[in-house]
C-alpha cells in the first residue's frame, strides 16, 4: 500500500513539474517572441537607423529602457529630428505590451496622433508635446486607464476634447496647452475647439489641468467640482463663455486658476472665496459684470489677483486688505467707482497695485498706502481722484513705479517723493498740481522717466534734476515754467528724450545739450528762448527729432550738421533766423519733415534737399527764399506736403510739383507755370462764353434746390421731444428719445463718465430698451461759434451715411448750445489705448490680433478717403480712438476732430486732437490732407 502510494505521489509530482516546465518554456517563448516583436517594431520605426545592424541588443539603445525580462518599459529617442508623419504612423505601438513611458517631446513629429497608441493599455505617461502633430486628438486615448500624466501640448491640433478623455480615472496631470498654431498666419485658426465635456469632472485624481492658448468655447463643465484633486487649473487665451460655475468653490485643494483670456460674462462667483489654499487667481481680460465680492477676503492664501479688463463696477472691498500674503493685485480698465479702501495699506507683503483706467472718484489717496512697505509698482493713473498727493508715499522705500496721471490730483509735489531711492518711473502729468517742482526730485538718484507734463506747475526748472544721473526721459512740456533751461542737464548723458515744450523758458540754449549722445528727442518749442542755436545740437549723430519752432532764435542755421545725421523731424519755424538754408542739410537721409517757416532766411533752396528721399513736408513760407525751384524737388516720390508760399522765388514751376495746390507757390511774384502762361489767352475765349452759360443754369438750379432743401430741413428738424424747440435730436434708429438719454445718464453726471478728450466727455448709459450705447458730449464751447453750427449739422448728416464694418456707428445726436452730444454704439472691449499702457496685455496681444487690428483700421481709412464724397479726414487716428468688440475686432471712432476735405479750398477748421498722435503735418502745416497718412503710420509704429 505503502509503495503504490509512493507510485502515485512519484506521478503527481512528476505531473507538476512537467505542467511547470511547459508553462515556463511556453511564457519564455512567448516572451522570446514578444522581445524579437518589440525589437522589430522598434527596428522598422526608423529612430534608430544607426543601430539597424544590433537589433539583438536593442535594451541597449539610447532612448530604450527594458525590465528584467527584456521588454521594452520605456522609449524616449534621443536627439531632434525632423521625422515625417509617416514615420510616426509606422510605429507598431501594439508590439509592447508592457509599455510604461513614451517620451517623444520636442522630436519634430508631423501628422496625425495614431490611434493605435491605444494598444499601450499599460502606459502611465504620454508625453507629445513640442512637435507639429495636427489633426484632433483620437478617442482612443480614452482606452489609455493607467495614464497618468498626458501631454499634448504645443502642437498643431485642432478638432473638439473627445469626451473619452473623461475614463482616465488615474490622470494625475494633463497638458493640452498652447496647441495654437505657431507657424504662418495663413493657418491661424488651427487649434482644439468645442466645449469641454462634463465627463472631465470624473477625473478624480487630476492634480494638473492646463489647456491654454486653444479655442475651447461653451462654459466650464459644472462637474469640475468633483476634480477633488484638482490643484493647477488653466484655460487662459480660449473663448469660454457665460458665467463661471459656483461648484468652482468645491475645489479646495486648488492653488492656481488662470481664466484670463476668455468671454466669461456673469459675476464673479461668492464661493471663490472658499479656496482656502488659492495662492494665483487671475479673471482678467474678460466681461465679468457686477461687483468685487468681498468674500474674496477669506481666500488668505491669496498671493496674486488679477480681475483687470473687464466691466466691474461697484467699490472696491475693503476685505481686500485682510489678505495678509497678497503681493500682486490688478483691477485696471474698469469701471470701479468709489474710493482706494485705506485698508490696503495693511497689505504688507503687497508689492503691486495697479487701480489705473477706473472711475475711482471719493475723496483722495489714502496716506495709509505708505504702510505698505513692499510696494514697487503703484499706478492710480487714468481715474478721478481728487486732493493731494499723501507725502506718506515718500516712506514706500522699495517703490521703482509711481503714475498717478489723468485725475484731477491739486497741491503741491511731496518733497519726500525724494527719499525714494529706487524710485525708476514718476507720472503725475494731466493734473492740476500747484506750485514748483521741488529740487529735492534731484535726490532719486535712480530716476529714469520723469512726466510731469501739463499739470499747470510753475517756477524754474530745478538743478538739481541734474543728479539723477539715470535719468532717460524728462516731459516737462504744457506747464508755466520760467527761467532758463540748467546747464546741468547737459550732463544727463543717459537722456534720450527732453521735452520742455509750451513753457514759457527764457534765455539761451545750453551747448551742453549737444553733448548727449543718447539724445533722440529735443522739444523747445512754444517758449521764449533767444540767442543762436547751438552747433552741437545739430552735429550730433543720434538725435532724431528736434522742434525749436516758436521761440526768438536768432541768427544763422549752423552750418554744420552730423554725417551721418539721424534727423527725421527739423522743426525751426517761426523764430528770427536768418543766412542761407545750409547745404550741410543734404547729409540727412532720414529727414521726413522739414519746417523753416516764418524766418528771415534767405539765398536759395539747396539742390542737396532734392537727395533726401523720405521728406513728406516741406515748408519754407514767409521768408526772403530766392532763386529758382530745384528740380530735384520733383524726385521726392513719399512728398506729401510743400509750402514755398510768400518768398522772392522765380522761374518756372518744376512740372513734377504741378499737382501740389496753388497755395504752395503763392506770394512769388517771380514764379509761373510756363504751360498755363502759354495757354492763358486761348482758354479765356473758350472758358469765358462756356462760364456765363453755366452760371445761368447753376442759378436757376440753386433757386429750384433752395426751396427744396427748405422744405425738407424743417422735416428733418422736428423734434421728437416734449422740449419743443429748445433741442433737437435726429434719432436715426426711431427708438432713441432725448429723456431717455437724460435719464440714462442722470443729465451726465459724472460717475457715468468714462474718458475725455480735447473734444468732448464719453459716458456709459443703458437706455430702457436695454441698449448700453456711449455718448459723446462735446465742449459748449464750440456751440458759441455760428460756423460751427453749420458745419456740425453738415458734419453729422454725412456720418449718418457711412455704412462701414470698422466704423463705430451712429445712432443720434442732439445739438443745440446748451447740450451737445452724438449717440454711437458700444465697444466692450474699450479702446486700443488700454491694452497698449499695460504692459502685459501688450505682450499677450499676438501679432496675428495686431495684425487683425491694423487691417480694420487700414479698411475704415481707406473707405473714409476712397469711397465717401466728398473724403473725410479723421485726423486724430490713435490708439484712444480705435475701440475693439467682443469678438477684438477694431473699430474707428471719435469723429469730432474730423473734417470734409474741401480738394480745392485753403480753409482749415480748429486743430483738436491727440497729442502725440497728431500728424505734425496738422499740428505745424495745414495744407495737405495726405499728412493724415503719418497719423497712421505713427499708430502703427506704436
């Protein structure tokens, strides 16, 4: 029994071990196979070319990682290749099975995302990012239940999110950010599209979520609350729309959300303020409505809070100031009202604020700012504020930024502004300040940019500004200062900007001036100076514009000027010069604009002017100019503006100028145009019988067209209102009554306001219809003068013709002295202005969106000059005055300083406009309509 119990215990075991062996020759095998599969795969891909010959030890190769069986774990080939998108495809992903990582970053990849990427069921990372795949990103992913992490970012992918995505249970991070086309504008709409789908919110374990820079549209899934493990959130640069979702307040392990970017409209949710560990919340740059809500206070992890560009209204909360580790905090281009809450002064770790391009209205700064001792960046600039400036800014050590421009600030500069030793920027220009500029400015010893332009300050220009040996841009101009320009200036040799123009300085101009080399920017102009212009000034290399019109110069132009000389803009009109124009001037290439008028000049016009191709303006007016006109003048193709009127020129007109109008010659006695003398007598015979005969039949149409004219005005003339004739509004529309826009506007109070300009205030109002329009009321001062009237009423019949895509349109408007003002439509993204000041909205607007800009502005200016009779002249194209919508397409607006262009009339109306925007063929020459081209030119160079 015993023996036969061996027998069979003999048999089982033998059983067993040959049942083993079977199974371990048979895993061997098959993982044999598998191995010979992978290097295969691997072989056939092409990665790995050089290794073609050693496919038997592929564990081996770069790139690939193997477990202790020998299968292929990881593959990451090394190096930058341009591998076609048949390459890719060509990878057998099914063969490796045991597949971890897949690492093909930065490998210039081309083509579609394979699908059979699905087969790699055991993959924990998929990394793709950095190459130029295109095409969607396959559902198959979905299948991928191990992946971990997943990115895709920086490619070329378009298409919607599969909603399979939502399976990857496991994900812990995922990158489909910046997939925006990085190649030719001509394929710029190559991105991932639709909406994020709700099975997002059943990725529980997501940590990592960044799709910025697509075209994600519709609004973030409500789902997103269950992400519980969601810590970086960013959907910045796509198109999501409507409000964000409550459930947002569920994520309380979230850090960083970025929605900057968007069309997300609505309020800014309560329950944000339930992200105890938020540390980056940034909504900027989108249409959130309503309030601040201070339960933003309770985020106390809060280091960074952008809200800027949007249309908040409503006060600033003051719990803003119980977060203790806020360091940065944004809020510009609203509408916030109210005033600055003292209690940001508590903010101790606060190192900018930036409230600029808001309606902040109560009361002044707060001196409690100056407790903030971390502050480096503070701009209430482009607001209403009103008092003093707190001398308790002086106690902010740390501060290199202070602009507080465009409110009504009064009183004097602190002279603890002083102390501030890494104070680099200083704007307080647009104000009503008082008194002189203290000399203790001169101890910011680190001072780069100093405006205090137009803020109505007096008294000398201190020397002490001569030890901010720093300093590169000194605005000074549209004040009452007096005295002479400090020799210490001169040694400022890091200046390349000085503007003291619209003072009333005296004296002479420092020689020193001419020994800044980095000079490019000199404006004098508009001041009481006397005496000779320096030689130095116009032998240095590097300057490239200089305006000395408008003073009591004396004496010769120098003779010498610098070779090479860097001049664009030579501005010696209306001084006591006189001697010959130099020849010297022939060294310029760059000169575009060259006014002389208004002098004692006299000899000839150098033929060297002829060599200097760029000049669109020249004006030589009311001097004692002799001689003949150079021919070469006739080779100046880019000549826009000419003005020889009023000299001792002689001869014959050049026939290359024969197209400028009469008024350019006028006053020279000695000057003819041979071909009119020849033809003069005989065109009087045939003009003379012909003139008589159509001013017979004019008369008789001017009697006929009277009286039809009369007949329509007092149609068009009746007023819709209850106010008889006291006012009058044409609503164009039929829907726009003159109550309501009272009403709307509470008879313009001023916290409807939302810009000024030198024509006119802009004010917000929403009609009852529901309809949010702007309107412009215009100075009453223009109502006092009686040709006004005429050409108002011209004016605003002609605008209610225009029908173009990129002008802001018309709706009404009512003129009478009392009340001025014209209804155009909304703009929500505001002005072109606002974006350019912020130096980070600058960097995010693209050159495909300034590309866009630039063509809808090159589009309303063509049809304004081309297609209207008779043109209209904007003159005041600049980036206030070009509005962008919803959809950041640009509009041209602000039509008050526009006028009809009369092609064969000299008369000019009232300059009125922006002031650096405006063309100096207007601001110093009115007498060509072409000088209209620079104000586009100056805006794109902006």
């Amino acid at each position: 029994m015993t023996s036969s119990s061996s027998v069979i215990t003999a048999s089982v075991v033998a059983t067993v071990l040959w049942v083993i062996v079977l199974t371990v020759a048979s895993i061997m095998l098959v993982a044999a196979k598998s191995q010979d599969s992978e290097a295969q795969a691997l072989l056939e891909s092409g990665w790995w070319d050089d290794y073609v010959n050693n496919s038997a030890n592929h564990c081996s190769w770069p790139g690939v990682k193997c477990n202790h069986d020998g299968s292929v774990i990881e593959i990451s080939p090394p190096g930058y290749y341009y591998y076609e998108g048949e390459m890719f495809i060509k990878m057998n992903f099914s063969a490796f099975p045991n597949l971890l990582q897949l690492d093909l970053n930065s490998k210039g990849f081309r083509g579609n995302i394979p699908p059979g990427l699905g087969h790699l069921t055991k993959l924990r990372k998929l990394s793709l990012g950095d190459n130029q795949l295109n095409g969607s990103i396959p559902p198959e992913i979905g299948k991928l239940h191990n992946l971990v992490i997943l990115n895709l970012s920086d490619n070329r992918l378009s298409g919607e999110v599969p909603s399979t995505l939502g399976r990857l249970a496991n994900l812990f991070t995922i990158k489909p950010s910046s997939i925006m086309l990085s190649g030719p504008t001509d394929q710029s709409d190559i991105s991932v599209t639709g909406s994020l789908p709700q099975e997002f919110g059943d990725m529980k374990n997501l940590s990592f979520l960044r799709i910025d820079g697509n075209q994600i549209s519709g609004s973030i899934p409500s789902k997103i609350g269950n992400m519980k493990s969601l810590i970086h959130l960013n959907m910045e640069k796509n198109l999501i729309l409507d409000p964000l979702p409550p459930t947002l307040g569920l994520l309380h392990r979230l850090k960083h959300l970025n929605m900057r970017e968007n069309q997300i409209d609505g309020s800014i949710p309560l329950e944000i303020g339930n992200l105890k560990n938020l540390a980056y919340l940034d909504l900027g740059s989108n249409y959130l409505e309503g309030s601040i809500p201070g339960e933003i206070g309770k985020a106390k992890s809060l280091k960074f809070l952008n809200f800027g560009q949007n249309r908040l209204s409503g006060l600033i909360p003051f719990q803003i100031g119980h977060l203790s580790m806020l360091s940065e905090f944004h809020v510009d281009c609203n509408f916030i009202n109210g005033g600055i809450p003292f209690q940001l002064g508590n903010l101790k770790n606060l190192q900018t604020l930036n409230l600029s391009h808001n309606s902040l209205t109560e009361g002044s700064i707060p001196g409690e700012i100056g407790k903030a001792k971390s502050l480096k960046f503070l701009n209430f600039g482009q607001n209403r504020l009103s008092g003093l400036i707190p001398f308790q800014i002086g106690h902010l050590s740390m501060l290199s930024e202070f602009h507080v421009d465009c409110n009504f600030i009064n009183g004097g500069i602190p002279f603890q502004l002083g102390n501030l030793k890494n104070l680099q920027t200083l704007n307080l220009s647009h104000n009503s300040l008082t008194g002189s500029i203290p000399g203790d400015i001169g101890k910011a010893k680190s001072l780069k940019f100093l405006n205090l332009e137009q803020t109505r300050l007096n008294g000398p220009i201190p020397i002490q500004l001569g030890y901010c040996s720093n300093l590169k841009e000194l605005s000074l101009s549209n004040n009452i200062l007096s005295g002479s320009i400090p020799l210490e200036l001169g040694s400022l040799i890091m200046l390349s900007r000085i503007d003291i123009g619209y003072n009333s300085i005296s004296g002479n101009i420092p020689s020193q001036l001419g020994n800044l080399l980095n000079l490019k920017v000199l404006d004098l102009s508009h001041n009481h100076l006397t005496g000779l212009i320096p030689s130095p000034l116009l032998d240095s290399s590097n300057l490239n514009y200089l305006y000395l019109d408008s003073n009591l110069l004396e004496g010769h132009i120098p003779s010498q000027f610098a070779d090479p000389c860097s001049l664009h803009y030579l501005y010696l009109s209306q001084n006591r010069l006189s001697g010959p124009i130099s020849t010297q001037l022939g060294n310029c290439w760059h000169l575009m604009e060259l006014s002389l008028s208004n002098n004692s000049l006299s000899g000839s016009i150098p033929i060297q002017i002829g060599n200097l191709y760029l000049l669109s303006l020249i004006d030589i007016s009311h001097n004692f100019i002799s001689g003949e006109i150079p021919r070469q003048l006739g080779n100046l193709i880019f000549l826009e503006a000419l003005d020889l009127s009023y000299n001792n020129l002689s001869g014959q007109i050049p026939i290359e100028l024969l197209h400028f109008p009469k008024r350019s010659f006028i006053g020279n006695k000695g000057l003819y145009d041979h071909h009119l003398r020849n033809r003069g007598l005989r065109r009087v015979k045939i003009i003379l019988p012909t003139t008589i005969s159509v001013f017979l039949v004019l008369l008789a149409l001017l009697l006929l067209s009277r009286r039809i004219h009369r007949a329509k005005s007092r149609e068009a003339y009746a007023s819709p209102t209850k106010n008889g004739d006291i006012f009058s509004i044409w609503n164009f529309d039929g829907r726009i009554a003159y109550e309501d826009v009272i009403e709307a506007t509470e008879d313009f109070d001023i916290k409807y306001c939302i810009g000024t300009g030198g024509y006119g205030s802009i004010y917000r109002a929403r009609l009852p219809s529901g309809q949010v329009v702007a309107l412009k009321k215009l100075h009453r001062r223009e109502a006092e003068e009686q040709a006004f009237d005429k050409s108002f009423r011209n004016e605003v019949k002609m605008l209610t013709e225009i029908r173009h895509r990129n002008i802001v349109k018309l709706h009404g408007f009512c003129l009478h002295r009392r009340c001025m003002f014209l209804i155009y439509e909304y703009m929500e993204r505001g002005s072109l202005f606002c974006v350019l000041r912020n130096d980070d909205e600058a960097v995010d607007l693209d050159w495909n969106l300034r590309v866009n800009v630039i063509k809808n502005i090159a589009h309303a200016l063509s049809y304004l000059h081309h297609d209207c009779i008779p043109p209209i002249i904007h003159r005041d194209i600049s980036s206030n005055n070009i509005l962008l919508n919803s959809k950041q397409e640009a509009f041209v607006a602000d039509f008050g300083n526009s006028r009809f262009l009369d092609l064969d009339s000299s008369n000019y109306t009232v300059l009125a406009g922006t002031y650096g925007y405006i063309a100096p063929g207007f601001l110093r020459f009115l007498h060509h309509h072409s000088s209209y081209i620079i104000l586009f030119r100056s805006l794109l160079l902006n």
